[in-house]
C-alpha cells in the first residue's frame, strides 16, 4: 500500500484536505492534538465560494441542509442607523450564503471522512523530511511516515515554525469575544449584522436551531484575560447601551459559553513549503476574522490542494502548484481583512464619524463588485466535474 499522506490538524482545513484526498483516491491520515473532536468554537459564515469548493467534494447540499441560508448583511451603527445592506444572492443568485454552529460544519466532515480518519490526542512536534517521503514526529515520540505532510494546525502552527521559522504571527490590537445563545432565542434577528462603534463591534449571525452567533470585539492588550463572574458586566458596559437585541443577547448567554481569543494575522508570505512539506488554512495564510473568510479559504485549500495531486503525478511539484495558486487567492484577502479590521476598530470620533458616512455613502454597487470577487472560486483542473455530477 503506498505511504499515506499526513495532516497535522484536524480543523476544518485539515478535515476538508482529508475528505477531498480520500475522493481523489489518497491514502490520508490526520493528526490532531485535540484528545476529542468536541463541540468547540461558536458559529461561521460559510460564503458563497466555500459553498462551491464544497460542492467539488459533493458535501454542498449536506451543508446547505444543516445551516441557515442569509439572505441579508447589513452593517449598522451603535445607535441603530444603517450604514450599508448586502444581499448575497443579488452577487451569486445560485449559491448560498450559510451560516451554522462550527461543530455542526465539523460533524459533516468527519461523517463525510469516514471513521478511523483522525487520530486524535496526538500532538505534532516536528517533521523529518526525505526526498522521497516524510517522517513525523509526535509529542509521545511516536514517528509516522508517510507520502506528504500537511500542516493545517492552525495559526501557532508547529509545522510552519520548523518549516519557515518566520516567527509567532502579529497581535492585530484586538480581542474577540464570540458565543452560541441557548436554542430559542427571541425575537430572532432578521438576518446578519455588524455593528460599528468606537474601538469595538459587534457582529450577530442566526444559525440553525433557533441559536443566535453572537461575536464582539475591543481594543486590548494582547494576552488578556477576563475575571470569572465579571464578563457579563464588562461586555455590558462597552455594549450594553448598543441598538437591540445586542444587550438581551449576552444576558442571555452564560458566562460560560462565551470564548475570548485574541486576534492574530500575518503578512503575506512568498513561501508555504519545501520538498513534501506544505502548510494550509491557517497555517498558511492567518488572516483577521473580518471578512469571515478564514475557514472558507482553508475548505479552498483542501480542495484544491486535492485538485493538484490527482492531476499532477509528482507530490513536490503538485505542492508547489497548489501554493502558487493558493497563494495568489488568498494574499488580497489576508490585506482586506486587516485593513477592514484596523477601520472598523477606529476609536477618534472624529474618524468614526467620516468613516461611518463614507461607508453610508459607498454606492451598492462598489460593495457587490468586492463580494463578487470574494465570492468566486476556481479549482485547478476545471475541467474535472463535481462527483455528484
Ligand atoms: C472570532 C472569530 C470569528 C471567525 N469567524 C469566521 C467565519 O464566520 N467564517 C470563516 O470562514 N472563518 C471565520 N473565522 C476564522 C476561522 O475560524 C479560521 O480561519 C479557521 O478555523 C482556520 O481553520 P484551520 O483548520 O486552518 O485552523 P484551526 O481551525 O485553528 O484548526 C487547527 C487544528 O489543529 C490542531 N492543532 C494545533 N496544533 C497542533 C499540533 N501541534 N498537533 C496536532 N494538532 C494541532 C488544533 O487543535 C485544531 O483542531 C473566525 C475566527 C475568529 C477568531
């Protein structure tokens, strides 16, 4: 039986670079630090061109039907005044913008995997690599050989540390708080939103089972923590006095099931990997969460990474071909989200007035020209048809 090809990470770049090589016809094994595949995240906004790269993998419609379908985004001011609306399906009228809890999107994966496809509670130290192959190296001083690796273990990736050593990725100036309200929440929000104020956001995303993905985000110094019993106030008092039903939210999510993680990106860099080595998702190209892109760039990944090794027989040069491609798509994203980060987290209100009436009064069409690229996704071998095809 031929060596496999590894992953380390079983996030969901690692679990869609799996799902994609097992249809290609790979031998895959996947690597994940984890002890368990939990319930673990909030929700995500997975967008039109995610939408289509799943559909190359035939799990689209398994997606579709476990999510909500946004029909409308909007961006709002603290006090309630619309600055912009976008409907997804005036830009792709085919395809759906959907939005679901993360572990919703994790189950498909690993039904869609198979069992037996992660190894879980494994914890990847390093790699050797060889011409022809690659050892590697687990935290139990287990050693696995295999075909290929690829790093998909997130933003602090080992792999791409031993890989490139460029360094821990750039604190970008703030912290995110992000929570799933318990089922029932009302009245449910008509659609997605972000809210706009100064130095802080806001963001709320209905997603399936009558749950409400709430997210916020401060400016804050990195590493910070928040004192048990006092994260309802503190959230209360930098949003408490926003537009509804920003404050009925967090009161009605328990403290508990609020996570904080502060917010990281990089440059884009030139390189993403040597010989059999290669690195995605995260990994790759760490990006701030503002356009909501992260994840649906990692499922790109997967699938196009997949697309290069079934049509190019030599793993190296299908690898090199995979991050040329991937990483033309993915550097204007990682600099938009910045950029729109670093905007929207303003706090002069002198520059949150001009920037809330410029966004008021960019024309609907600029936006929908943006999204349409944001939108679009290409396989390599276009030719090749969907498998549901
Ligand atoms: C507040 C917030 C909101 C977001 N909202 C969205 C959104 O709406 N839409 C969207 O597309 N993206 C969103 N993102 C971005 C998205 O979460 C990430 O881009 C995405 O999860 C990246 O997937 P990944 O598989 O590359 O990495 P990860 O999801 O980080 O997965 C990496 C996996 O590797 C494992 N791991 C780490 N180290 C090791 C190791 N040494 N050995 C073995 N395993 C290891 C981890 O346990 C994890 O399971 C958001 C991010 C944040 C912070």
């Amino acid at each position: 039986m031929p060596a496999p090809i590894l992953i380390a990470g079983g996030g969901i770049g690692g679990l869609t670079a799996a799902v994609a090589l097992r249809r290609a016809g790979f031998e895959v094994e996947v690597f994940e630090r984890a002890p368990e595949i939990r319930e673990v995240g909030a929700g995500i906004a997975i967008q039109p061109n995610a939408v289509l790269a799943l559909r190359w993998i035939g799990l689209d419609r398994a997606v579709t039907e476990v999510s909500c379908v946004e029909e409308a985004l909007h961006l709002w001011t603290a006090g309630g005044d619309l600055l912009a609306r976008l409907r997804p399906r005036e830009i792709v009228p085919d395809v759906p913008f959907l939005s679901l809890h993360r572990a919703t999107l994790q189950k498909v994966l690993l039904e869609a995997l198979g069992p037996g496809g992660v190894h879980t509670g494994c914890e990847c130290v390093g790699f050797e690599a060889r011409p022809d192959g690659v050892t590697l190296v687990l935290r139990d001083g287990r050693r696995i050989e295999g075909a290929a690796l690829v790093g998909a273990d997130g933003v602090h990736s080992r792999i791409r540390e031993q890989l490139l050593g460029d360094g821990e990725p750039v604190y970008a100036g703030y912290t995110a708080w992000r929570a799933v309200t318990p089922e029932g929440f009302a009245p449910r929000p008509a659609g997605s939103s972000e809210t706009w104020g100064r130095g802080h956001r806001f963001g709320i995303v209905p997603i399936e089972h009558g749950r409400v993905y709430w997210y916020a985000t401060s400016n804050a110094a990195p590493g910070g923590h928040d004192k048990p019993g006092a994260l309802h106030d503190s959230l209360l008092r930098n949003f408490g006095s926003w537009h509804a039903p920003i404050r009925e939210l967090i009161a009605a999510t328990p403290e508990s099931a609020i996570l904080r993680t502060d917010i990281f990106h990089r440059h884009p860099s030139r390189r993403w990997g040597r010989g059999r080595v290669t690195l995605l998702g995260d990994a790759a190209h760490p990006l701030t969460p503002n356009l909501g892109q992260g994840a649906c760039l990692a499922i790109e990944d997967g699938v196009v990474l997949a697309d290069c090794l079934r049509a190019i027989p030599d793993l190296a040069t299908a690898l090199r071909r995979y991050e040329t491609l991937r990483r033309r798509r993915t550097a204007g994203i990682v600099l938009r989200a910045w950029h729109l980060g670093w905007i929207g987290q303003w706090e002069s209100p002198l520059a949150c007035r001009l920037r809330d009436r410029i966004v008021a009064w960019t024309p609907g069409a600029f936006n929908r020209l943006q999204m349409r690229r944001l939108f679009r996704f290409t396989s390599f071998t276009n030719s090749l048809p969907a498998p549901e095809d």
